[in-house]
C-alpha cells in the first residue's frame, strides 16, 4: 500500500455524506425536544419523515414492557406512550445503528454496541456528578466516533499500514492514522456532525474527547464524562475493535474531576445492566436493528 496515496480528508468526509441512513435527522429531533413548547405531533412530525424509525417507534409502543393494552395506532400516540426521554434514546440509536450498515466494517454490529456502551457510560457517570446533563453525555457518547465509520468506509485498504506503524512506534491509534492518512478520525467526525447541524458542544466533544485537556475550558466537564465513558466502554468489552484498545488514558485529568478507579468500576455495573436491557441476546454479537 506505500504506493498509493490515501484520499484526502475531503474526499473522505464528501463520500460519508453520500451515504444512504445518515444520522442528520437526529439534530432536528434534539431541537425538537428540548424546546419547551413542544408536542407528541411536533416530535412525531420529525420522526415521520424517516419511515423506518417511524415503524420502530410504533413497534417499541406497541411492545410488551410499553404496552397498555389499548394499541398505539398513530406516531403521535407513541410518543406520548414513550416519553421524549425513552424516544429520543431509541431514534438515536437507530440513526447510529442503521448509518453502521454504510460502512465495511467487518463486524456489524460492535459500532454500535461500544457507541451505545460509550453513552450510557457517559450518561450515569453524568447522573451521578450532576456536573453534565445526562442526555447531553449520552448523545456525545454515541456520536463521538462516527468518524471511524467514514474511515473504515474509505480507508479500510490502509488499515494493515496503520497497525503496523502502531506496533513499531508504539503509538495511538489516532497517531497512527494521522501519521499514515494526514488526519485522523477525530478529524472526520468533527466534520460530518457540523455538515449535519449538530450542537457545536458535541462536535468539540467528538474532536477532543481522546485528547481531553486540548479542548476548549467550557468543554472541558462533558469532556471528562466522555473520556471516562470511552474508558468504562473499552474496558467492558462488546464491540471493541482493536483500534478501542489503543487508546490512551489520561487518568490524572480523571482523577481531577472525581473519576476515582472505585467510581469507574461502580459505574461499569451499571452500564452493563442497561445495556444488557437494551440490546438483550445483541449484548455481544450480531447485527443491532430497533
């Protein structure tokens, strides 16, 4: 592969944004719920214009745990039987889960799962501070490493140079992409989630949640969640690839905000619990579909 030469973080970012399933709905939906006069049909009205995520709200109503014996027959009727907090949590996933489909990733699947255990692992680190709004770390959780979706889309060829060069130099990951592509997936991530419209605070979450104390002084608390977050999630396990495990942990920026080694560890618990509740028999294995 020393022979050619990588695409350009453009092309890179250019060919994601052609993808089909892109989660650029779910800022709307952001907007959407936190607005205070907001209704079921202002949040449904969103949620229509994707048919597929329309049909998973239906049929999450419309399930046993939600279910009260009268059908949810509209989106509207839905939403209200869901909640916004319980709503947003599944579009976002599904937005996530289903832009995985996109990529070559060899595995489908384990984006999704590490995503969803990076958030619900920001979100209860959240709770329990009081520092960060706990959907806010949830969504920064799930969408921080979208970028690796777009890389391994365009630049799987040059995944075996980058391992490479992380086993000679004993680098990052993300150094090692940097070093090998010219920009990392970081820098693809903070990219496509502005082309999208999310919140400028989850695309600095996105560009510095590996390399924490670089970022702006106003990030810098939701930046300690996710840190910890990625953390909790790597350590735990479902749908780390190997790129997760070369990470690098800044333990005394954590231990700077309270992440004590018995706080993470109590945290991975509860992470474990929820997950399992959301993905049930997908904990581990298999395609995610809501």
């Amino acid at each position: 592969m020393s022979d050619q030469t990588p695409p350009t973080l453009e092309q890179v970012c250019e060919r994601a944004l052609r993808l089909p399933c892109s989660p650029a709905i779910l800022p709307r939906l952001i907007s959407v719920l936190v607005a205070q006069d907001s209704s079921a049909d202002d949040i449904a009205d969103i949620i229509k214009v994707d048919s597929a995520l329309a049909a998973s709200t239906l049929r999450l109503a419309n399930s046993a745990f939600f279910s009260s014996g009268t059908p949810a027959e509209t989106v509207s009727d839905a939403v209200i039987r869901l909640g916004q907090r319980e709503l947003y949590r599944l579009a976002a996933l599904a937005l996530v889960s289903r832009w995985e489909t996109g990529s070559s990733r060899s595995d489908p699947g384990d984006f999704c799962r590490h995503a969803l255990c990076t958030a619900l692992a920001a979100e209860v680190l959240a709770e329990t501070s009081e520092r960060v709004d706990p959907q806010t770390a949830y969504t920064a959780g799930l969408v921080c490493d979208l970028g690796k979706l777009a890389v391994v889309h365009t630049c799987a060829a040059f995944f075996p140079q980058i391992r490479n060069h992380c086993a000679a130099q004993g680098t990052t990951w993300a150094q090692a992409e940097k070093d090998i592509l010219g920009y990392s997936h970081s820098d693809v991530g903070v990219r496509l989630l502005r082309a999208w419209s999310f919140p400028d605070a989850l695309a600095v979450a996105a560009e510095f949640c590996e390399n924490p104390t670089a970022g702006p002084a106003e990030s810098l608390p939701l930046l300690a969640h996710l840190h910890a977050g990625k953390y909790i999630a790597t350590s735990f396990g479902p749908g780390v690839s190997e790129d997760g495990f070369l990470f690098e942990l800044n333990t005394d920026f954590l231990a700077e905000w309270g992440f004590t080694p018995e706080l993470l560890q109590e945290t991975m618990a509860i992470v474990h619990d929820r997950a399992k509740l959301r993905l049930q028999d997908k904990l581990t294995h298999g395609v995610v579909s809501l």
